[in-house]
C-alpha cells in the first residue's frame, strides 16, 4: 500500500502495548510513505496525541490498534472518535 498524497497529510497513530508489534506497524508505515506516525502504548497515550487535533479531527488520517492495548475501552474509543455529528470520522484498524 502506497500513501495517496492527501493521508500523507495526516497524522497515523499506532497504539501497541508490544515493542516489537509496533515497531513492525510503524516500519511498514512509514515505507508507504506515511510521514507523521505517532506511538501510543496506552489508551491514554492516544487521548494525549488526540488532544491537540480536538477541534481538527480531519488531522487525524488513521488510528492502528492493538486490541489487548491497556487501559483502553476499545469499543467506546472506536465509537466515540469515528461517529461524531459534524461529519468527522477518524478511521480504525484493529489488529
């Protein structure tokens, strides 16, 4: 997969608590050509990357989550930040 030149614009979050796991996701990433790929090892983490971008959510290309992620309500995350009322959606994958 090869970034289209508008995601290349926006910011990547991958939240693994595995060292290892996210360094693979990061790697992978950034070859396709991803360039602002942020780290989160926590629920919290990703509320504190998010935080800035609260009123610019289109900022926000792609979240990439591990499942098993602590201190994360996976299912509230995903709900709360991909179905907001103005039209604004942050994508998931889970893995």
């Amino acid at each position: 997969m090869i970034a289209s030149d508008a995601l290349k614009e926006k910011i990547v979050i991958v939240a693994d608590h595995d060292d290892v796991s996210a360094r693979q996701v990061v790697t992978a990433l950034a070859a396709s050509g991803f360039p602002d790929i942020r780290a989160a090892n926590s629920g919290e983490k990703i509320y504190e990357i998010l935080r800035p971008y609260h009123d610019r959510p289109e900022a926000i290309g792609l979240i990439v989550l591990n499942e098993k992620l602590p201190n994360c309500q996976l299912v509230e995350m995903c709900r709360s930040l991909s179905c907001a009322t103005d039209g604004s959606v942050i994508p998931f994958v889970l893995h």
